[in-house]
C-alpha cells in the first residue's frame, strides 16, 4: 500500500470576493482555491489570514449574499460534485460553521441540460405553487447558482429562518444553450428580478437575452426586452449599471448593461421598467393559457436602446470589479494580464458615455476584487506591492535536484503563464524573510542581549549583539532606527578573547538591573541562575545584589562537555566526553539524580531542557545533540527521574553535529536545531507530538542563531555563515520555501538536468499579442540556466522552426548520454499540430551540449550548441533514456527508439535506416540520429518513461504498456499492458512491476504485473470490476496476517517482492503478453502534469523514517505531492485500518464526506477504493496554526445537533478498528501518532 500527500497544497486562487463575513460593516477577502477557502481581514498594512476551512470536494464556485435580518453575510458554495452548502460565521466559537447543504447530483450532464437553479433570498418571494421543491436533496437535479438579485425590501421582516432558503429553491427550465455570460439587471426593488444572458444562437452570433424571474408562478418565460445581436462576436462579460436621474426631463431609461467583447465594449439601455412590467403583466393576465402548468412565452413589447460602442485594446476580458468610491467605474482585466479603467457618464444631453484608460500591465488575474483606500485584489501581483501570496501555479514541468551549496534536496519547476513565467526553486522547509545582513566572517556563536540601559524602557528589547570568533570578541550595536554599528566595548566583556557563553539572567534580589555572564569552559544559564563547567566539576551561580553566589557543586568522573538547565531551574543536565552519557543533577542537593544512557559512539555536543512552556504533557524534555547528527529525546518527570527507559525516541536530523538553541517567540518557545539543514522542534498542545520543521537557508552552512527582540527587528531571529550574519524572521505559514526566478514574458514550459554540464535546459514560449492587428504569435527558444547561480549561460532562439507558425505545440526535453562516448545532450522534441489536422505531422528531436570539455576551469566560459537535429513524423511528446548512449520518443501512435549516427559499433553501420512515414532523417547540424525500431501498437502515445530497459508508454485512449528494449536485437518488444481504455498522460514508476498513472478524470491509480491466463476481449477492454475481485482475492492470498501481528515482536521490513509473491518478475519475454492490473486507485481532484523520481528530504533523513518517497507529483493549480512507501507491514495495516476509520466520519464544511472525496471517480459515478492510502498535508499534519488553533475544526450548526460533529482528523473520537473509542486505545493510538509524526516529516 502507498503513502500519498500533498506537500504544498494548491496555490492557485480561482475565485476573489468582497463581504462582510466575519464582522458586520466590516468587509473581509474571501478567497476559494482547489479545496479551501480562506478569509482574510483587511487591513491598513495588508491582508491578515483570518480563518481557513477545508473542504472535501473541489471549489468550483463561491458567490455571497445577505438576507434582511442578518448582519453579516453568508457564503454560498458549489462544489464539482454537485455538492451545495451555505457557510456562516459563528461569533460565540469564533469558527465557519455550516447552516445548510444540500446534494444536487443528476443523471444527465448538469451542464447541457438547461435547468435553472433560483434561490429567493426574500422571503415574500416564495412560492406556493405545485412547481416549488421543498425535497430536492431526494430528487437528484441539477441546479447551478448563477446570481443574485438586489433586493432590499423585506416583506416579512420576522422571517429569520437561517438559510432554509437552500431547501425551497426553485427549479426553472432555461432554453438557452451555449450560455457564456450571465448576470442579473440593475433594477428598482418593487421589479421582478431580471436575468440578462448572453449565449450563441444557431448561427454562432452571441445574441443578449432578458428572462424575467417569476417567483410566483416558478417560470422565466417573460423577457424585459426583445434579443439582442451583440456586436462583438466573442462577448464574455456582462456588466450591468444604473445611472440616476436629471429630474423630469431626463430620459427615463437609466438602466442598462455594458457587454465587454475582445475587441469592443457597448453600451445598451432598457426600456422604463415600470411600463414594461405593467403591460407584460396585463397580457399575462388577457392571455391565461398555458401548456402543461407553463404559462406561454409572452413577446416582449420593446427593445433595447443602444448606445456607444468603444474600442478596447485587443484582449480575452474573463474579470472584472466596481470600484466603490468612484460612481459607474469599473476594472477589467484579461488572460494576457492588460488591465484597463472603464468609466461611464451622463453627459449634459442625457445620453451615456462611456469610456476607457489603460491601467497598465500585471500577471493574469482570475479575479478582480476591490479593496478600500484605492487597492485592488487579484490572484498574482499587485503593480504596487502591498501583501504577497506565493502562487506556483500553473506549474507545467519539473525536475528535483540537489543544491551543491547546501546539499538539500529541491524541486525547480516551471510556472507561470503569459507575462509571468518563471522558474521557481522550492526546498523543503520554512523560509526567512529577511530584514537585512552584514559580511562578518569567522562568527562561531552568537547572542543577542539587553544593555543596562534598555533595562529603564517600558519593554525590554535586545539591543546588542555579542559575536564570538576564533580568537576575539565583537560587539554591535542595534540601534532605534534599523541601523547597526560596531562597538569596541560592551559592560565589560573582553574583546581579546572568545566567549563561551553570554546572557542576561534576573538578579535574585527581585531588582530591575541585570548583569551579563561569561564563562571559561563551558556554561548554561536560565532565567536566575546559571551554571558553569571546570573540567570535570559543575557549579551553580546565582546573582544577588549585583554579585554571583555559589549555591552547589558537584564534580563528576569525566570532564563534561555540554550543560543545560531545565526551565524552572531544579536540575542540570551534564553530558560527559569519556562515557557520552548525560547526569542529571538537583540544584537543591547537589548531587546526581540518574544517568541517561545514549548507546552511541559519539560525543554529546548539546543539551537543552525545555517544556515549551506547556503544562499538557510530562513535566520537562532532554534533548541530546550528538556528533553524528542524531537527536535523542528523553522524557523527565518533576522529580528529574526517567519516566521511562524506552520513551526515549532517536531522530536523524543530518550528518554532523547538532547544536541546540533555545528560542521564544510571541505564540511560544521552541528549539532551534543546527546541523546540515537547521530545524525547528516544537510539541503539539493537544498530543505532546515533536513536530521537526525544517528550516531553508540560501547561504550556505549555519555556524550558529540565536533570537532576537530588538526595537526595530522585532520577533527575528540572526543566523551566522562562514562569511556573514544574516536578520529577518520565519514565515512559520508555509512548509515550502520558494524562491522566483523571473523570466518575463518568457514562458517556461519544459524543463531538464545535467549532473555533468551541471545546468539547467528550459524550453520555454513567448507570445506577442499585436491589440492594433488582431494577431497572436508564438516564438519558442531554448535556454541554458547554470545548477548554482541560475544565470541564463545560452539563449538558443528561432531554433525551433516547426513551432513558429500558427496551431498547438508540443515540446518535450530530456538530459540523456547519447553515443559511445557518453556524452550528456540536452535532447528536445518538438513538434507543430496546425489547426486544419486532425493530428501533428512534423517534429523534431534536437540535441544540444556543452562542446567546451574543459569543466573543471571555473572561469571557463560555457559554450552549448546545437548538434544534433532529427526530423521525423508527429509531434514528439515524451523522450527517455536507455542504456549505451540510447533513447526512445513517443510521436503521435508510435514509439521509436534512436541512437547518434555513427556512435553505435561495428555491427550497426550497417543498420538499414528505417522511415518515418515519408520522411527520413537528414543532416540540418553536425549529426543526425539513427532510427533503430519503432513500435507502433498505440492510439496517441503521451509520455514515455524508461527505467534501464524498460519504457513505460502512457496513451491518450489505451492506458499504460510496458515495453522493453531488446539490447541484442535493438528492438522494442512489450511486456505488458493494461486493457482498460483510460486517457493516460502523466505516468510513473513506483518499482520494477508497478506504475502510477494519471487519467483524465483527475484520478490517480497503480497497476501491476498479473499473468495473462486468459487473453482480453477483442475489443481490447476488460472487466474493471473483475480485475477488482482478482486483486482482492489475491490479497487475501498475501495477507499481512492481521490477526497474529501483533504476537511477535520483530516488526518485519517489506520489500517490493513481498507485495504479491504470486506475480513473476519480468524477464526476459516468453512470447506471451502479462496483463497489468489495476492495484489501487482513488480520485484527487486535480489535473496531475508530471511523475518524478525523488525526494524533498536528504536521504540520510528518510533513511531514518518508516517511508520511502518513491515519486514526487506537480498539478497545474500549483499543487506539490508524493508518493511513498511504508516500509513495515504492521504500520501499513495499523494506518490504513486508522484511515479507513476515521474517513467515515470525517466531515468539511459543507457536511461532506472524507471518505467520499477519495473514492475513484468512473465516468459520473464515484466507487470506493481504498487500495491507496491518501492523506493530505493538513491531515497527516495535526500541529494546528499559530494564528488560528481553531482553524482545522468543524463546527456543526445547532440546528443540525443530530448529526454528528466530527473535527479534523487529529481528533480522539473516531472508532478504531470497529473497537472502542481511540481513548480506549491508547496504545494503537499512540502508535497512530508516531507513524504519522514519523511521516510527516517526508514532506
């Protein structure tokens, strides 16, 4: 079974809106992304994220409205499952409850079939009539919200029934097809409301179109005006305005709609609506026949008055927003990122006019959202920026790399579109905003303190930094203004000499002064007391009255290398050089408690005794730092004795020594830890869990940190280099750290690594949209970034001549050893689909490679070419690597396998070249490539991926195939395949016989090797359920002995041979096709682009760890996953059964199910597999935000006290097992919690 978890969530904002959800007048940001939605405050710095709900499903929708007798606003949200709740929020539990959901799942496709879903938000407007529905939720039809109308007359005003609304909905049937826009009219309270629609009709044009909602009746057959042909013939936006009057001889017709195209925007005007609803409603009543219960369609009696019709900048215009304090003006913004003012007015004749500015150019937004005090809201980058979110999508390509600067793992991948691509570095683990830095070399620790005279101010803040070198001391001082200067003494510390030790302890006679300590030899200090070593004797010193007083000594066998005090300064820890084992010592009586025992071979180079200040678990935890970057975590009770021997826990933190800091901030204390990537240790309130995050630096080693509280850097921390100190603080809210690297307009679209050329190949695409001409052209290049500094070394344009003209382009890249020499290429596939095939049929394979061979010459410069160039039939969409200088391209239906003309031996010059269609290759650079085999048994080959010999085939209509490439006879022969017809793209491999795959119904699911004792129908599908049974079966077969599992002790490794001992190995082909069956599958929710092998920890991290990261996974909404596998079989059992548990009763908001998100989604039905074990970041995660301990909760609404309340899933009060409560169980429960800790830190 697989382990699977986002480690970056989505990041890409679908929809913006403003409301006042949280206080009343107050407007807050509500943002809905993949499966979240966040509310943030609005505030005069910036954005502060409020409160964040998960949801079980995907977003499709977020709309607000306010009934009359409420004072804050409520969210309306539709899921892609057809799922529709209401969200409110509860002052008294300060979290998003859900006051109403309903189901709307249907049999037909719910967006062809025409039905309009109305909810009356008046309670006046509800109807009595046999149309209305007050059981939807058992009906199962579509209903898709669409709008809301403006009414503020409240006809009931003690009608307060908390979003009952959502259950007497209206279900109308709406004629109009190929709906593109639709908004509601501006119009007085006492009309009805009117629904403007603009669709195409028969002929193509985009015609508009009014429907009157009667409520009453439950039809919308009426229309204000007759149809209208828009202009624009690609109109998007409707825009709807009300302009006030001039008194009695002002036009009448105030209200009206701005219809926004791409290269035009028109005004059209209503008629009086008074006198169009009166002499409807009278013909209404003269004509009274209807068909059915309908009322017949009544022929509007006016149409619209058009007004002006301006010109706008050519563009694809999706969004839009109403600035508040300026009358009738509107943002629009478009895909390529133009942003542009519209602005309308009256002038002195009456009529409109209307007009527009360009505002400029930023990223393309998807939304459009006004903020006070002249700010605007969307989902990239403000022009002046105010707050940032970190958006990775879309993100269409990535490799995984280690950075040789600080040998941690990274993933670079490509993102952005249009006027914002770029590369982004991301590396596991919370970044630092930095505030500043200084080049200071040689600091081997650090301190921050307060000065005597910092004592007299209202708050106390570090104004002093004391840094400790080889051979001296220095000191600098951080002044009020932000500005830092190196002083030459500090209260009497020398300068000549290196410190131990510095600190500020409180005087013992309660005084307000403080005095600072340094030692010889080794020293730790608390809050009043600070102890110090002298060789093999430890003495503890307190001040009182300005002087230090000796309370206790006490010396031991060996000399001592490292101290700790425990926070309420009863004990001290000592750990020894000779033995490496740790005395805990009592202050009081000055002798040793007990001895903790560390088994290892190398010395204790930090202690620390913390409770990060908490009360919920034991009293005191020892955190042993040992020279071989491990940790040992022992648990103290308050008398300073064990608690017990084996609670003692050893956690790999990196490979050299690790040293201990202590550190506070405003929400708690906790620890940072040094050794080669730093980490933050901190426990979890609610289980006394560690949580380790790491922490990404960009300068290399850390020599030393420490915290700092000063005036002007305030919450900080300061990390020392070998050549610089560096100020800023943790954005603890993100467990990636990113790093931009912007390329422009330019897109990046594919992206490879070279170990031996150590640089990065980007394919990237630029587009030019001329707004005076009409046209839109794309220019393809190739660039070449170095590993290190990602400097762009080599810029390769007009090299792609087959993507420059009109049509979809593929482009695929790979680094590969081509010929007998091994030489590292860049290898590119291109190819051009114009609009007039059915299929792509010319491409490229390009080769590109440092020819300067001199590499160990840093000052060298790099010179990359183009030497090899190969045509060939179709476009090229996946390339890999086979052995000897090799490699297989996946074109259109076939896959061909080539190698360098000339590079292969003997025996190969006398390859007859095979053809590709009609074409040959032929020489266009220094070589070509030589056609060695080509198989051709696919429908549209996607991606390829080679594992030695093996190439796994991903197809667009026939799954995955396994094929392998024949060394000797240098032909490609299949081994396997799966009959399934399932639109493949992004494939995987996990081992030698099972594969991930991606399909087109945003699910995820695993095939594996089964003997094909039967040949498959001959119309090449299978039974999907019947290959369920089989698999099932057979794992009842391979049964991890549930029952007697737990009656040994030795927990037993697996390897990827003990997952089906019945299916054979692949070797070498019998003649005979295996069948790849399907293993495991379950439904994300979220397009998957690529399949990497990889990891986001070093491996001397997870070699430490219960799982093993198989594969890493991009999605294009900026998503960040892997795939792992567990490595005991007892801990798999243990959380799948936990998993398959606690997603029963599991609940979002919106009273979805956790259980049902994850089934597998076949066609429109979802079917429950739990072959996969799928756990997102924020489950698998239990640490709750800083900001918000609230945020992960679930709160039901009162009204809904007979269903079940089920918090996230750190709750304790899941049935485990079909047992007793987890409470009950605290054993397996504790395990739970320690396979998932031990997991989490995976990613």
């Amino acid at each position: 079974m697989l382990y699977l978890t986002h480690a970056q969530l989505p990041t890409s904002t679908r929809h913006a809106l403003k409301c006042d959800f949280i206080e009343p007048g107050i407007d807050s940001l509500v943002l809905g992304k993949q499966s979240t939605i966040e509310v943030y405050g609005i505030k005069p710095d910036g954005l502060k994220l409020l409160h964040l709900a998960k949801v079980f499903d995907v977003v499709e929708h977020i709309n607000s409205y306010k009934k009359p007798n409420d004072s804050t606003a409520t969210l309306l949200v539709l899921t892609t499952d057809l799922n529709l709740f209401t969200l409110r929020f509860c002052p008294r539990s300060a979290t998003i409850i859900t006051t109403a959901s309903i189901s709307l799942h249907q049999i037909v496709l719910h967006a062809l079939n025409g039905i309009l879903h109305v909810i009356p938000l008046v309670p006046g407007c509800l109807s009595k009539s046999k149309h209305l529905d007050p059981v939807l939720s058992k009906r199962k039809k579509a209903n898709v919200p669409t709008g809301f109308a403006n009414q503020n007359k409240n006809l009931h005003p003690s009608y307060n029934d908390p979003d009952g609304e959502i259950y007497r909905s209206f279900q109308l049937r709406l004629n109009e097809v190929n709906v593109h826009a639709l908004n509601f009219a501006t119009l007085p309270a006492s009309h009805p409301p009117i629904l403007l629609i603009v669709y195409s009709n028969h002929l193509g044009d985009r015609v508009l179109r009014s429907r009157k909602l009667d409520l009453q009746a439950a039809h919308c057959e009426q229309e204000l005006f007759r149809s209208y042909s828009c202009r624009d013939p690609v109109t998007g936006l409707i825009i709807p305005f009300s302009l006030p009057g001039h008194g009695d001889d002002s036009d009448p017709a105030n209200e009206g709609a701005i219809l926004i195209g791409e290269e035009c925007a028109e005004l059209v005007r209503f008629g009086s609506p008074e006198s169009s609803a009166s002499n409807t409603k009278g013909k209404t009543k003269a004509t009274g026949s209807t068909i059915s219960g309908i009322p017949r369609k009544q022929p509007a009696e006016q149409g619209v008055m058009t007004g002006p019709a301006i010109k706008l900048p050519l563009g694809q215009y999706t969004c839009f927003c109403k600035l508040d304090e300026v009358p009738n003006c509107w943002i629009l913004g478009d895909v390529y990122g133009n942003i542009i003012f519209l602005v309308l007015r009256q002038s002195k004749t009456g009529a409109p006019l209307l007009r527009y500015f360009d505002a400029g150019h930023v990223p393309s937004p998807e939304a459009l959202v006004y903020i006070p005090s002249g700010f605007v809201f969307w989902p990239r980058t403000l022009p002046e920026v105010i707050t940032t979110f970190p958006n990775l999508a879309p993100i269409s390509d990535f490799c995984v790399t280690e950075d040789r600067k600080s040998l941690v793992n990274q993933i670079v991948t490509c993102s952005g579109a249009y006027r914002d691509g770029s590369l982004r570095v991301i590396k596991h683990g919370i970044g630092m905003c930095e505030s500043g830095s200084l080049e200071v070399g040689g600091v081997q620790r650090l301190w921050a303190l307060r000065s005597a005279t910092q004592v007299q101010s209202v708050e106390d803040f570090d104004d002093r930094l004391v840094l400790s070198c080889a051979d001296c001391t220095r000191f600098l001082a951080l002044n009020e203004d932000g500005t830092i200067e190196e002083v030459e003494q500090f209260n009497g510390f020398e300068a000549n000499t290196p410190t131990i030790l510095a600190g500020n302890i409180l005087d013992g006679s309660h005084s307000n002064s403080r005095y600072s300590v340094q030692s010889i030899t080794g020293a730790a200090h608390g809050a009043t007391r600070c102890a110090v070593s002298l060789k093999r004797q430890v003495v503890v010193l307190r001040v009182q009255d300005g002087a230090f007083v000796e309370e206790g000594s006490c010396e031991l066998l060996n000399d001592i290398s490292s101290l700790a005090i425990d926070p309420n300064e009863n004990f001290v820890a000592a750990a020894q050089w000779v033995t490496n084992c740790v005395e805990i010592i009592s202050i009081s009586t000055s002798s040793s408690i007990c001895r903790v025992n560390t088994d290892s071979d190398f010395m204790v180079n930090s202690l620390v005794m913390t409770n990060f200040e908490r009360t919920e678990s034991d009293d005191c935890r020892l955190l042993i730092g040992l020279g071989d970057g491990k940790m040992i975590n022992v648990a103290l009770g308050p008398n300073g004795q064990l608690v017990d021997e084996e609670s003692s826990r050893t956690t790999t933190l990196g490979i050299r020594p690790v040293e201990f800091v202590s550190m506070k901030k405003t929400t708690g204390a906790f620890v940072w830890a040094n050794s080669d990537q730093p980490s933050l240790i901190d426990r979890i309130p609610n289980n006394g869990r560690f949580v380790h995050t790491p922490v990404t630096v960009q300068s290399g080693w850390v020599t030393s940190t420490t915290a700092l509280h000063a005036k002007f850097f305030q919450d900080s921390i300061v990390m020392a280099s070998n050549n610089e100190i560096r100020i800023g603080k943790l954005n603890m809210s993100e467990k990636m750290n990113a790093v931009k690297i912007s390329l422009g307009s330019e897109q990046p679209r594919r992206i490879a690594h070279s170990k031996d050329m150590k640089a990065y190949g980007v394919v990237c695409i630029r587009s030019e949209l001329d707004q005076e001409a009409g046209t839109l052209d794309r220019i393809g290049s190739f660039k070449v970034f170095d590993d290190e500094t990602f400097q762009c070394k080599h810029v390769l344009l007009n090299c792609f001549a087959s993507i420059q003209n009109q049509g979809r382009r593929k482009v695929s890249i790979a680094a590969i050893k081509l010929g007998s020499d091994m030489v590292e290429h860049f290898v590119v596939g291109t190819g051009l689909i114009k609009t007039s095939e059915a299929e792509a049929k010319t491409g490229r394979i390009l080769a590109f490679r440092d020819i300067n061979p001199n590499r160990d010459n840093v000052t060298t410069n790099r010179d990359f070419r183009l030497t090899n160039v190969g045509r060939l039939s179709g476009s090229v969409g996946g390339i890999g690597g086979l052995p000897n200088g090799m490699f297989v391209a996946s074109a259109n239906a076939f896959v061909h396998a080539f190698a360098l003309k000339g590079g292969l031996e003997r025996s190969l010059r006398d390859y007859n070249v095979m053809q590709v269609g009609e074409e040959r290759m032929v020489d266009e650079a220094e070589g070509e490539f030589r056609l060695l085999d080509t198989w051709g048994g696919g429908f549209v080959s996607q991606t390829v991926v080679t594992d030695g010999t093996k190439v796994l085939v991903g197809d667009l209509y026939k799954s995955v195939v396994l094929l392998e490439f024949d060394l000797k006879h240098l032909e490609l022969v299949v081994k396997a395949r799966d009959f399934s017809a399932m639109s493949v793209r992004p494939i995987g491999t996990i081992s030698e016989r099972e594969f991930i795959a991606s399909d087109s119904d945003f699910n995820l699911f695993t095939v594996q090797y089964r003997n094909n004792s039967t040949s498959p129908g001959s119309d090449g599908n299978s039974d999907r359920a019947a290959q369920h049974r089989v698999f099932d079966r057979r794992d009842e077969l391979v049964d991890y002995d549930h029952d007697s599992e737990d009656s040994g002790d030795e927990d037993d490794e697996q390897d990827d041979s003990q997952i089906n001992p019945q299916i054979s190995s692949p070797g070498p082909f019998m003649g005979e096709e295996e069948i790849l069956t399907q293993a495991g599958a379950f439904h994300l929710g979220e397009n998957t682009n690529h399949f990497r092998s990889g990891s986001l920890v070093p491996s001397f991290i997870e070699s430490s760890l219960i799982g093993h990261t198989k594969l890493i996974f991009v999605t294009s909404t900026g998503g960040i996953g892997l795939v792992a596998k567990i490595r005991s079989k007892k801990k798999t059992n243990l959380l799948a059964r936990f998993q398959s548990d606690l997603s029963k009763i599991s609940n979002s908001v919106g009273n979805l199910g956790h259980s049902a998100m994850l089934g597998y989604e076949a066609g429109r039905s979802r079917e429950s597999d739990e072959k996969m074990m799928a756990l997102k970041a924020e489950e698998s995660q239990s640490k709750p935000n800083d900001d918000d301990t609230q945020r992960q909760e679930t709160v039901e609404d009162e009204a809904h006290e007979d269903q079940s309340m089920t918090l996230a899933p750190i709750a304790t009060s899941a049935v485990f097992d079909g047992q007793a409560p987890l409470a009950d169980l605290s054993s397996k429960f504790n395990q739970v919690l320690d396979c998932l800790a031990d997991l989490n830190r995976l990613h």
